[in-house]
C-alpha cells in the first residue's frame, strides 16, 4: 500500500476514532454510573477500536481476502459463536425474582436516546 492510498484511510480511521457514537455514549453512562471498576469498560471500548482501526490501516483485510483458507476459517469461527450466542439466548431461563408487579411502561424516548 502507497503512502497516497495509506494516508486517506489513516485519516478515516482517524475521524471515525475522534466522532463519538452510539456504542461510546453508551459506555460513558455505564462508566459514570457504576464507578471507576466499570471505566474499565471503557479503556477496553477503545482497545477494540483502535485493534480494527489497525487492521484496517496495516491491510489485513486484504491478506485475509487473498488468503481463502484464512477467510473461510474466520468466518465458521463467526458462525459458530452467532450459533452459540442464538442458542444461548433461547435455552436461558427467565429472570424469576418472585416479583409479581406490573413492569413499567416503557419510555421509547429515553431509550432512543440512550442509543445515541
């Protein structure tokens, strides 16, 4: 990859690492919420992030491509945790507190905003 194809996509990563988003407010509120324990979360949010970024940069995505047996491994590998995770939230038994109240009706607006 050439420094004119490098540095355009350098600079993306750069804005979508510097633009917060969804998934960053959420971890903010769950950090200021539940105490510096829970702002592990975050450095952990930002790890990820920069590891893709980094993929993204070095053109691992393309040696993945080039490389069909890598592909295809990493995608059974992804298949086999969405089956796990499916299978997990079916088979789950539900959260039996005893509680016998009317849960509250739920407010869209704050979960909406919640999400962004």
């Amino acid at each position: 990859m050439t420094l004119t194809e490098w540095a355009p996509l350098a600079l993306v990563c750069l804005l979508g690492a510097m633009s917060p988003g969804p998934s960053l407010a959420l971890v903010t509120r769950h950090a200021a919420t539940k105490g510096a324990v829970a702002g592990f979360c975050a450095v952990t949010h930002g790890a990820g992030i920069f590891l893709w970024a980094s993929a993204t940069v070095t053109g691992l995505g393309a040696v993945v491509v080039s490389q069909p047996t890598w592909f295809g491994a990493i995608r059974a590998v992804g298949a086999v945790f969405l089956l796990y995770l499916g299978l997990s939230a079916l088979l789950s038994r539900p959260n039996e507190s005893g509680a016998t109240e009317k849960p509250a009706q739920p407010d869209y607006a704050r979960g909406a905003g919640k999400a962004f």
